[in-house]
C-alpha cells in the first residue's frame, strides 16, 4: 500500500512541486494551503507522514502540528523552515514534531529523511511491557500501571526504544539515530532528555530506572517483571 502523505504550505505552487516530487517517489500526496484545510482534510483522511511549513499566516505550522498530532498520534510530521534557528528547532520539535528540515533543501534530503519516518512507523500496532511501564506504539501511549504518562513525541520515542530494549544497554549513537533520526546530532540531547524521563517516571511512581552506562549509552531496568 501507497505511503499517503500531507503537504501543508501556504505557497500553493511550492505545495503542488512538493507533492509532484514525492508522488514520483510512489507516495500519494494531498495538499493544503492553510492550517484549518489541512486539519480538515487529516481528520478525514488516513495519513501516515505529513510535510508542514512553519511560517503561515494564522495558524502556524507549530500549532499545525500539535493538532494533528491530536488527531492521529501516529502521523509522523517534517516541519520545514526558512529559520535555522535553535530555537526555532527546539519549539518545533517540542511541539511534536518529529524532525525538522530547513529551506531551501535538496529534495534527496527530503526524501531521504521521509524514508527514516516511513522506518519508524513500521513498529506500528506493536504493544511491549517493561516492569510497569505498558507501551502501544499505534495509540503513542505509554501507562504506568493504570496511568498514563504525558510525554513529548522525542520522549516517547526515546523511552519506547529503551522500552523494546529493556535490560540492555542502548549506546548514544544508537539512540541518536533511532530517534533522532541521525547520529550527527550533539550526543549530550540524549543525556538532557533522559533527565526528563527520570524526573516523569519519578513523578509516577514507576519501578522502572533508566541507567547510564558511563562511557557507552543507557539502559532501563524494569524493576519489576516483566
């Protein structure tokens, strides 16, 4: 089955290019001009990655991607901006985005970095147990015991990795490049976003403990069993 895919840009004709290149990849494209026509059409549409610009008029590619993210948890989303600031990163991936690519681009870069979001959804529908921590990838919800834990997209992806790997040690590179996408970025991201993890699974009272391994990566102990 085709890779259906949402191309949201305010500039009709770089939209239009945008899909024309992508269906020749063999994904079938729609487009949308604006935010509310691309929730519209993602509420009845089943789309599996979506392509959104940052910088539209009204609602923003930020807010975009937070409401389709509350539409389907599962659609992976590639902001793209003519702004290569951090923090224009930083806001974009804390709103769910699940990469970032700025203008302009070559569109193998595109492809290519579409290709590691087609990857990481291949471990849809997958449910896995750690301890008390319960993770289903196709509802992107973690629980602890009967709670749910409110994560960031990055941190979910982070802790299903450790998850799926429970018990074993996950280098740094590795944790770059399956959540990240790439090992090129800076390795001490994984470290900041693991405190995050520990003061969440804290908070929760979870058994469960992420552990480094100094010089090497990290690894979550159950606590429990599994």
């Amino acid at each position: 089955m085709s890779i259906r895919i949402l191309v949201v840009d305010d500039e009709p004709q770089l939209a239009e290019l945008v899909a024309r290149h992508l269906e020749r990849e063999g994904y079938r494209a729609a487009t949308a001009d604006d935010g509310v026509a691309a929730l519209t059409l993602a509420s009845g549409g089943d789309f599996d990655l979506a392509v959104v610009d940052v910088n539209m008029p009204g609602m923003t590619g930020f807010e975009v991607c937070r409401r389709l993210k509350q539409i389907d948890g599962s659609i992976r989303v590639l902001m793209l901006s003519a702004r290569d600031a951090v923090d224009d990163r930083v806001h974009g991936l804390d709103s769910g985005a699940d990469d970032y690519l700025t203008k302009p681009f070559e569109f193998a870069e595109l492809f290519a970095r579409l290709r590691v979001l087609t990857r990481r959804n291949g471990s849809a529908q997958l449910h896995w147990r750690a301890g008390d921590l319960a993770l289903s990838v196709d509802r992107g919800a973690i629980t602890v015991g009967e709670a749910n834990l409110q994560l960031s997209r990055r941190e979910f992806d982070l802790l299903k990795t450790l998850v799926q790997h429970a018990g074993e040690t996950v280098s740094r590179p590795a944790l770059l490049a399956e959540v990240w996408g790439s090992e090129h970025f800076e390795s001490n991201v994984v470290d900041q976003y693991v405190g995050y993890l520990r003061r969440k699974l804290d908070s929760m009272g979870s058994a469960a403990q992420i552990v480094t391994e100094r010089g090497v990566g990290f690894r979550l102990l159950s606590g429990g069993t599994d």
